[in-house]
C-alpha cells in the first residue's frame, strides 16, 4: 500500500496546515513533504511518520493509504 496524496494534500488543508507549517510539525523537510504529498515518496519504511501525520490530522492512519476510500 502507498500513501493517497490527493486524500494527504486534502486533509492538510482542512486541517489548515500550509506545507511549510506541517513539514514542521512532522519535523521534516519542506522538500521531503512535497516528494511525499506529491505521491514520490512511498514511505514504506517510516511507519512511524504515517502514525505521525494520521495523529496531526486526526484521522486513522487506513485513511492515509491509497486503497482507503477517501470523504
């Protein structure tokens, strides 16, 4: 499974988080969040990350993934 950018890029907004703001607060870079908002990062190997931005946003981490029906 890989992380659904459009439901990713979706949440953050609504959340009101701009990408510099949310790269923060996941304590990443800006470019790394593009690459990953952008679907060039799959994230395989940072689970802890994927709990991370499901525990800012306030949604269950299934909601992250690509398979996920999005709202």
């Amino acid at each position: 499974m890989a992380i659904d950018p459009p439901f990713l890029k979706w949440a953050r907004e609504k959340s009101g988080y701009t990408i510099p703001q949310f790269a923060k607060e996941l304590g990443i870079s800006q470019d790394y969040y593009r690459n990953i908002e952008g679907g060039h990062r799959l994230l395989k190997r940072r689970p802890d990350l994927i709990k991370r931005m499901s525990e800012i946003l306030g949604v269950p981490v299934t909601k992250l993934y690509r398979d996920q029906v999005a709202p």
